[in-house]
C-alpha cells in the first residue's frame, strides 16, 4: 500500500526532460525556489550519509557571461564534431537544442553547480571508489531536476565547462579541493507541459536472472 498518487508520480519522473530550447530567458527564478529545490536534493542517500555536497547558484550576469564563455569554447567543436557523424533525426534535434543552449547561456536566469568537498578518487580500487563518488552526487542532482520541474522550472545536466573547471573555480572562489560535478541552466519553462519521450520497452532493457535472459 502506499499513500502516493502513482499517476502523479509517475508522470514527474516521465516528464522531467532535459529543457534547452524552452527555458524563459525573460523571467527571473526566485532565489526562494532554487533553494527549495537544494532543500529538497539534500535528502537524496549518499554515501556514509556524509553530507559532502555543496551548490552555487550563479545570477550575476558578468559571471554567466564568463561562464557560457568557457563553455562555448568546449561545447561548439564538440557539436560540430558530433553532427559531422551522426545524422539521424533524433540525434540531430539533441545537437540543435544544445547549441541553442550554448548561444543563450549567458541568458539564462540562473545556472546552478552542484559541488562535492574533495576530488574524484584515484588510483588503487578507482573504478569502484568512482562509482561510490558518484553515487553520492546522481542522486541529489536528479531530485534537484525532479523538485524544479514540480515547481514549474525546467533544467538540463550539461557538462562542458568542466575542460575549464580551474579557471571556473577561479572566477567564482571555489577552492580547488572542491569538485564541480556539472552546470544545470535554470528557468521556467515556456510552452504548457512535457510529455514522455519514446523510451525501449522494458521487456528490452531488463532481464531475470543473466544477461540476455527474458524477464517474462
């Protein structure tokens, strides 16, 4: 038993997509809301239950400019590259949709960094110190994405300002033992709502028991 609306539920986690072509870049995000959104991320499990993970939040348009600067610099090759060898429909609206991002970044009411106090592990047992890491981070950032969309806000993981992370620390003083983890752009969302994206059935992505082995 539960005492959740499923339906409700359900169409939170289908709907919440990553938003670049349809962020409001004429309306500011109250600071009030963000911060519910971090409230509300923070109860995301991490490892040990060592609450590690830190958020900036970026309104000043002098440092968004500089910020969409790095990213640019990183993310127009990349794109460029990317629709060079891929060519179907699908991929091709992801690449339009990221360099309209790109082009209006600096637009963008508010880009929120999600942190961590120490760096990525290395050396003996990386691979799965990595995955522990990072387990603790996913988690808090997809309940951020999910608490926004609730409130009427849109977001997308993005990426490319990590190849700058020192000069980003830089600009915004964050030390240099501490990890930036991504760059989610922040706004409302234009248009009436979203509907799920075309997903593989389950019966293809999951199986019983061993690889390949039908799950019913």
């Amino acid at each position: 038993m539960t005492d959740f609306d499923l339906n409700e539920v359900d169409r939170l986690l289908t709907t919440t997509k990553q938003v670049r072509k349809r962020l409001d870049l004429d309306t500011d995000v109250p600071l009030d809301l963000l911060l519910d959104c971090i409230e509300v991320a923070g109860h995301a499990p991490v490892g040990g239950n060592l609450e590690r993970n830190r958020w900036i939040i970026v309104t000043d348009p002098e440092l968004k400019a500089e910020i969409a600067h790095y990213y640019a610099e990183v993310g127009r090759p990349y794109l460029s590259a990317s629709s060079d060898i891929r060519t179907d429909d699908r991929t091709n609206r992801v690449i339009d949709s990221s360099i309209h991002l790109i082009e209006h970044l600096h637009e963008v009411p508010a880009l929120v960094i999600p942190l961590r106090l120490d760096r990525p592990p290395s050396g003996e047992n990386e691979e799965g110190s990595a995955g522990g890491w990072w387990g603790s981070v996913l988690p808090g950032v997809w309940s951020f994405q999910l608490a926004a969309r609730a409130r009427g806000l849109g977001s997308t993981w993005t990426t490319f300002h990590l190849a700058h992370e020192a000069k980003i620390a830089e600009l915004l003083g964050i030390p240099e033992t501490v990890s930036q983890c991504a760059l989610l752009p922040v706004a409302f969302y234009t248009g009436d709502s979203f509907h799920p994206a075309p997903r593989r059935s389950v019966d293809e992505v999951a199986y019983l028991n061993s690889w390949k082995q039908p799950v019913r």
